[in-house]
C-alpha cells in the first residue's frame, strides 16, 4: 500500500492545496489512520481501506469549484484516473470505487444504509469518527466559515428529530444546529464495535463543548 500512496500523495497535496472547508489532505490522512485502525480489529481488505479512505472525499473539491452539490458518485471517473496513473491493480479499483460511491449513505440520510460490505461499513465510520469530538468541533466550525454560518442562531429552534431535507436547511441556521442535526446522531450510527466505542469518548466530549457554549453565550 505504501507504494501507491507514496505515489498518490505527490497527486492529492496538489489537487487539495486550496481545500479550506474541512475537507483537506490533513482529513484524509486522518481518515486514513482511523481506517487502518478499525481495519486492524475487524478486519477487511487492507488495501482497499486505505486507498479508498485517502481518496473519498475528492467529490468536495468539486463542490468547491462548481459552488454546488456533487456526489461521490461524480467523483470516481477522477478516481479511477488516478489510480490508473499510480498503476494500481485493474481488479481492485472497482473496489474502491464502491466504497467511496457509497461512503455517505449511512442511516438518517435520505438514502438510509445501502451497502453491507465491511471495507465501506470501515469507510464511513472512520470518516464519521473524524467528525465528532474535538477535530470534529474544529471542523464543523471551519465549514460553517467556509460556507458563511454563523455559529449560532438562537432566533431558529433546535429540532433534532427534522428529518433530512428540514435539518439541511436548518444547518444553514448555524453551525451548533449542524451539531444536533448531524454531528450528535453520528454515534448512534457507527457500524463496527471498534468504532463505537472511539465515538462514545468524543460524543461525551462534544456534548460537554455544546453545553459549555451554551453557558457562555448567556453569560450574564
Ligand atoms: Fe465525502
Ligand atoms: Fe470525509
């Protein structure tokens, strides 16, 4: 594996130089070594792990261009350039391909879980994992900033149960709505045993730091 990463990342510090919204090389690497981790106790390919984990989140450098939504899906003919170019085994790329297809259809998305493969059940959980506790809080806020949120609204109430489409446009409202719509559920929806357990320490984490920002926003 450390072959084609090495010759991926000449490729990937290139193309996300400019990602400010969260979605960088440095959430890729970190989406990488959680993946690893999980691959560790629970097994799956290896490989196809890793690769897809450095690789999925290509289809936000879309969105940033185009200031519109992309799925994964659009992503993958780029992909599968990619790892054409770095050699990468012809039978294994549609592998990684299904994993990052289907790396963000998990329970409370519109779609609900679509797959049962462990490599991407590994995928999603380790990019979920790297957006809860305190790199999660860092990102949430960085991605509001990108976008333009604010960090909270107290003129929107909080509606944890709106389902998909209304918690969408509620995340518009602010980024701690994000937390509640988003961010909090994301522990509930963890897939393998090794993940859960890392998501329950960074779910009490997070909700202290929403409390927390709750009793300095009244300060009186
Ligand atoms: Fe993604
Ligand atoms: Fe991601």
């Amino acid at each position: 594996m450390d072959e084609y990463l090495m010759k991926l990342k000449t490729k990937v510090d290139v193309m996300f130089a400019n990602e400010k919204s969260g979605h960088d090389i440095a959430h890729l690497e970190r989406v990488m070594r959680l993946a690893l981790h999980i691959q560790k106790e629970e097994g799956g390919d290896r490989l196809i792990i890793g690769i897809s984990a450095y690789l999925h989140d290509i289809h936000r450098l879309l969105e940033n261009r185009e200031h519109k939504f992309f799925s994964p899906k659009m992503s993958l003919p780029i992909v599968k350039d990619l790892l054409k170019s770095v050699d990468f085994p012809d039978r294994e790329i549609s592998k990684v391909l299904h994993c990052i297809e289907f790396h963000e259809e998990y329970d409370f998305t519109p779609q609900g879980k679509t797959v049962s493969d462990l490599e991407t059940l590994i995928l999603q959980d380790a990019d979920n994992l790297d957006a809860m506790g305190a790199i999660g809080i860092a990102r949430a806020f960085m991605y509001a900033g990108h976008h333009g949120a604010v960090m909270w609204n107290p003129e929107v109430p909080l509606n944890p149960e709106a389902l998909f489409e209304d918690a969408k446009s509620l995340d518009d409202a602010s980024t701690i709505h994000h937390f509640y719509h988003n961010i909090l559920k994301l522990c509930d929806n963890m897939n393998t045993s090794t993940a859960k357990s890392i998501a329950k320490d960074r779910q009490e984490f997070t909700q202290e730091y929403i409390e927390r920002f709750f009793t300095e926003w009244d300060f009186i």
